[in-house]
C-alpha cells in the first residue's frame, strides 16, 4: 500500500502540472492530496462504473497495459475538459475539491448513478420516475438536459495511453 500512496504523490500531480498548470495550482491551493484517487485505482474504476460492458472494457485495458495504467486513468479523468471545468468551477476548499474529484467516476457511465433514486426532480419541477425508462436516463428527451452527457471511459483510455 505504502508502494502505491507513494507511486500516486511521486506521478499524479506532477503530471497534472506539465499538462495543465492552471488546474494544477487550483488543487493545490485546495490543500487536496492526490489520494482521493485510491480508490479508482484499487478497484480499477469498478467501485463507480455500474455498467458491466464499460467495467469490463477497463478491466481488459488494465490488464493488457502497465500496471501503473490506472494512474495514468486517474489523471485522464481528471484532466478531461469537461471534468477539468467541473473542477476548476468548484470553489478553491478542500472539502469541495475532494467531493467533485470523487464523482468523477461515476459521471463516466451511461447508467448513471442518479438513477440509484427512483424519482428525480428537475429544475423546473418536473417529476420523472426512472423506472418508467426504457433506456438510460441520458438518453431520455426530457432528462438529457438536466443530466449532461458522460465522459466517455474510451476516450480517457485513449488519453491515458498517449500519457504514457
């Protein structure tokens, strides 16, 4: 474990600092410390991605690549436009940098985890009950506006890969 806290610290940031030193100084005058990304690493992603196609895509790239490959993931994720902005609007606080950076994962899946509560309400008021789905709810005409679509975990793969 020792080997792995050491290896996220020693590759993580800095490389978030040589692809992207604005988002770099935005997490570090948070305070935030790279290992908010144990988990993703330790469970391949597994623990967030709800869909078995998409987890077995993982599993089968981190199987096929470095072992340090799920570092790399982790710094794809965060380094993604869409997720950079999440993180770069989030107000400069540990507490909340630590929040947005642990639902990245989850925002990644065509299943999403808002599905989990059986009823979501919109900003306009609007109930929708997500049994009454047919398909995910991002694909849903009157949900996709209020649920942005995902990162695609293809595309933080192949990001990933270049890092390498």
């Amino acid at each position: 474990f020792s080997s792995l806290t050491s290896a996220i610290k020693i590759v993580s940031f800095p490389m978030i600092q040589f692809f992207d030193p604005v988002l770099h100084e935005h997490l570090e005058k948070s305070g935030i410390e790279p290992y908010f990304a144990i988990p993703w690493i330790l469970t391949w992603f597994s623990h967030d991605v709800r869909d078995t196609e998409t987890a077995s895509r993982l599993f089968d790239a981190f199987l096929a690549a470095h072992s340090l490959f799920p570092l790399y993931m982790a710094v794809a994720m965060i380094l993604h436009p869409l997720n950079r902005q999440e993180i770069l609007n989030t107000e400069c606080d540990f507490s909340a940098i630590h929040l947005a950076l642990q639902h990245l994962p989850r925002k990644s899946c065509a299943f999403r985890w808002a599905s989990m509560n059986r009823h979501r309400t919109t900003d306009v008021g609007e109930i929708v009950d997500v049994d009454d789905l047919d398909e995910p709810i991002l694909k849903h005409e009157k949900t996709a506006q209020y649920f942005p679509p995902p990162v695609p975990f293809q595309e933080l793969i192949d990001t990933a890969i270049s890092f390498m």
